[in-house]
C-alpha cells in the first residue's frame, strides 16, 4: 500500500484499461434492509456515493411497496437525486413501474428478469416465458421514450430449487432480453455459487451467440467468497462493466443464502491495484459506507472498509 | 451448487489439475488467538483437518514461548499428532528450534524469512542479510538431516512500514532462500495488499530468475477481500501449493491490519468449482471449522463456511 492508502499499480496484461462500476447499494442493498431508512438519508447516500466518482447508481426500485416496503417512497426519492450528474437507473418490474419511472424523468430503466423457472416463478409468479412477454412491451416502450435499458438476469449461474443452471438456457435468456432491445445485461449470481471456469464458459457461450462484450456486465456475489475472483475472470474476458455494493450492502430477499453483494470497495481495490480507471475515489466511497454503516447501525461487511477504516482509527 | 452441497465443476484452461493445499490455521491461525486453547483442542483440530484430506498441516512452532505463548506447548502437542499420515510441518525461527523439531521426529520445517528490513528488524531483530545468514546453517543442518524445508518470505508485496516492496528486493529474498537448499517457498503477503498485476509481476520475475513454478508455493491474507483473486493469478501462472487457513484463523500478530488468512473452505469452493483435485472434502472441513469456532467461542470469519453452516441449520 502507498502513503496515500491505495494499492501500489501494476497492471496486468490482458485487461480493460477502464472499467465501470455500476452502484447497486441504494437500490439492491437498502431494499434488503429489514428497518426503514429514511428518504433523506436515502438521497444523501446517493449523493455521497455520486460524489465518490460511480459513474452510474442504481437510485430505487418502481417495483409494488406490497412487495418492497423498503423502497416504497421512490417517489419522493428519485426528484431529490435526479440532478446529479450520473446515471441514476432505476429497476421497473413491468408497465406500471416504467410509467411511475418515465413521469419522474428517469433515463435508465432496469428489467429484472430470470434464467431459471423456480426463481420466474418465485420472484415473478411467472414461467420465463411469461416473464419475457411481459418485459417486451416494457422494454420496447422504454426504448421508444429513449431511455437506457438494461436487464439484470439472475441465477444465470445456479438457483437454490434447480441447482446448476445449463450454460445454454442462461444464454436463451440473455439472447431474449437483449433481442427486445435491452442495451445490456447484468449476469446475476444471486445465490453467489460461481466459480471461476463457470463464469468463463458463459461468457464463452455468450460470445459464442453473437452478445457483444460491451452488452455484459457482472453481477457477482460473495455468499462463498468467490466475487473478486469471479469478477477477475470477465475482466480477463474483456467485460467492463462490473456490479457492486458500496459497503457489501445487500442481497436477494427471496433468495436462500443470497447474503453478500461484491463490495465496491474491495472491487476498486482490485482495479487501482491493477492500474484500472473506474473514476472512484476509494477514500470517499469508504467514508461513505462508514457513514451508512452508522445509519444502519452495524459494521460494513466489506473487508476493504475495515481495513481502511480500522487504519483511520 | 449440486445436491451433494458442492459448487458445479467446470474446469477452465490454463489451469492446473491438482493443487496441494498447506493449512495454516493450527500454527498461523492458533499463534494469534489471545485465549489459551488446550492442547488436546489443538491436536484435535490438527487430527480433524488431516481427516478432512488436507495433505499438509503446519502443526505448531518451535518458536521461543516468550514471543509466542500461544504454541508454547509444542513439545507435548506434536507427538499427539505426528502417527497421522500426513505432511506436519513445524515452523522453526533458528538452529535451536530446529534443534527441539528434531528430537520430536519432525520430517519438514519451516523458517520465517521477511523480504523487508522494517519486518526483519520488528519480527526478527535482524537486518534481512543478518537473518539470511542466522538460516543458512539451519537449512544446512535440516537437508544433512533429511528434513524438507519450506521457507516463507514475509511481506512480500508490501510492509505497514516502507509501503509497496520492489519486485527485485522479494525476488532477492526468495533466491538467498532457494540457495541454501530451501525446497519450497511461501511468497507472504503479509498485510493483504497485494493485487493481481502484483501477483502476476512476482511470479514472472521468479520465473525470468530461474525458480522453478514448482518450488514456489503462495499465502495470501484477505485484509482487503484479494485473497482468492489473487490465488487465482498464481494458478493461471502455474503454481499448485497453496497456503490456507481452515476457517480463515489468524493472522500476524507483529503487522498491523494483518487479519485474515485466505480461508481454506473458500479456496476450496474454487478449486471444486474448477474441478482441481485438491483431495479435501469440503463438508468435512467445514464441519472442522465449525467445531473449532465453537471452541474458540466466536463465528469463523469463512464465509463459505458461514453459508453452508447457515444452511444445515
């Protein structure tokens, strides 16, 4: 580590020269809180996390307060962050959250969808099929108003019902979603059960069909510790958009095990060490998990914060 | 993850097809708890980590009990332990430890090299050259007797005091080691800084200066979350010993933020996942660490271990 608190740089062959983090903790972190966090303490961590240089944050969630009381003040939220200048997406789970989405200006929408029909069905209360008929309209909608649309996909890798998710059938759903417009995917490992040659070959697979690399990000989870690794393994494949928690906030509230989003600081220690621009500031987006961990009232999982913050002690 | 509780195998390229895994956690990782754990509990866990197939577990230390109390029963732990059918290194600090390692039959002994002068002053009272020449009779002593000797080199990537270690001055180390009949090497990283270009930079250099890949083994600390990353890097450059510890004990107690062994349970998730023999059955070892937890009387900081834990509850 140099004077300064960061990882020395040595860049390593084979690797983007810059990636971008894409900031799920506002929206996948805080919803799996189990109290209420207030909305300004909601905007200020947007904008703290804005400040710290995330190109893009995941602002909150248009989905049913029913099934997410957690972000059920989206709408006070989204017009106290919505002049920040990054990309504030937010998550639209049909029709009805794309138009609460489009009234309140939003330029990025995001689609959940599922590689495996236990989660559709659990998540959804629908058949993939189903799910993807009801996503085409959304997207083609969203696309015709001009908005960014990306689709997460979750359990590409393994689901808590199924098991081992078949490379091919996560492939058939990245091909659909992509084919009614979405400008790129987010490959969840929602239960975090990947590893490293299984991220290679659907990354394969994916290339293989045609998805173009800048079309992938990553969205890994450290339920088994694996996350880093996992993330090492696409930015090896030429992937450059990597989805992460500040602070390791977060999970999946309908999936077993789910525990653990990739924290964006041990992620940006990664890539500083690896000479990698992500436009972050480590030491404000430290001091900025610190602080929620403090709203939240217990400690950031994240290893890096920590360390780092054990260090300023 | 399959029923059997395993992650999915799929092998990637590059890759070794065995890795032996050297456990830490009864020396590493017991060396720094600050409550006496009796030595029964500590042949135990010696006896339940060769159980779960790990093929080399560092059993104690012949360091004086002034400077590690918490080993100071080594003389009556080994023979406990030294009929089971494994490799059971003993780290040895100089001629007297070794001295004491031989009357009890040890077959491989480990010294304790640093790559800095900062640590060799704090952990060794010595310039690294001063040290450098304390170990080479030792080593000769120990190859005339038959011994194996490994030889870990200490802050390797970075030292709480000068900061980042050039790659020269490690590779330096690591050569003096190898010269006096060290047969295989531990490349520390002590307070968990290093990143994956570091990693790759290390390797290379000990490649371009001759060091055989075989006699290099690699132990990471997960200080900030790059522990199994960083293992990852050393597999795609052809090492296959790599240092754990069962649950993720321990630490150092002489560097400050130097918490957190790479944990066995999460290496071994990735090499399965790989499908790299490594021998070790997981559930076992998890079990182990499991128990050892229960004695020590807090959760182990695995996090594989903390997820299929959860899940048997």
């Amino acid at each position: 580590m140099t004077a300064d608190g960061l990882p020395v740089r040595v860049p390593a062959e084979g690797l983007p020269a810059r990636v971008r983090i894409y900031e799920v903790g506002a929206r996948d972190g805080l919803q799996n809180e189990k109290g209420t966090v207030p909305t300004e303490v909601k905007a200020e961590f947007v904008r703290r996390l804005a400040g710290a240089g995330l190109p893009a944050v995941e602002a909150t969630s248009f989905v049913h307060p029913k099934w997410v009381p957690q972000l059920a003040d989206a709408e006070q939220l989204f017009p106290m962050v919505s002049d920040l200048p990054v990309e504030l997406p937010v998550l639209v789970p049909n029709e009805r959250g794309l138009n609460r989405a489009l009234a309140l200006g939003a330029r990025t929408v995001a689609l959940f969808a599922s590689a495996t029909e236990s989660f559709a069905r659990a998540n959804l209360n629908r058949t993939v099929a189903e799910s993807l008929a009801m996503f085409e309209p959304v997207a083609a909608r969203a696309k015709a108003e001009g908005l960014r649309v990306r689709a997460y996909v979750s359990m590409v890798f393994g689901d808590p019902w199924e098991g081992p998710v078949a490379v091919p059938q996560a492939v058939d759903v990245c091909r659909a979603l992509l084919g009614m417009g979405a400008d790129e995917l987010s490959l969840g490992d929602t239960i975090g059960v990947a590893t490293a040659g299984h991220v290679a070959a659907v990354l394969t697979a994916l290339k293989e069909a045609g998805v173009a690399t800048g079309a992938i990000g990553v969205h890994f989870h450290d339920t088994y510790g694996q996350a880093l690794a996992n993330t090492l393994v696409a930015l090896q494949h030429g992937v450059t958009t990597v989805d992460a928690s500040a602070g390791g906030l977060g999970g999946c509230p309908y999936a077993k095990s789910a525990t653990g989003n990739l924290a964006t600081e041990d992620l940006v220690w990664m890539l500083q060490g690896l000479g990698i621009e992500t436009g972050v500031d480590l030491g404000r987006l430290t001091a900025t998990s610190v602080w929620m961990a403090e709203q939240l009232g217990r400690p950031s999982p994240s290893r890096t914060v920590r360390a780092l913050s054990h260090q300023e002690q």
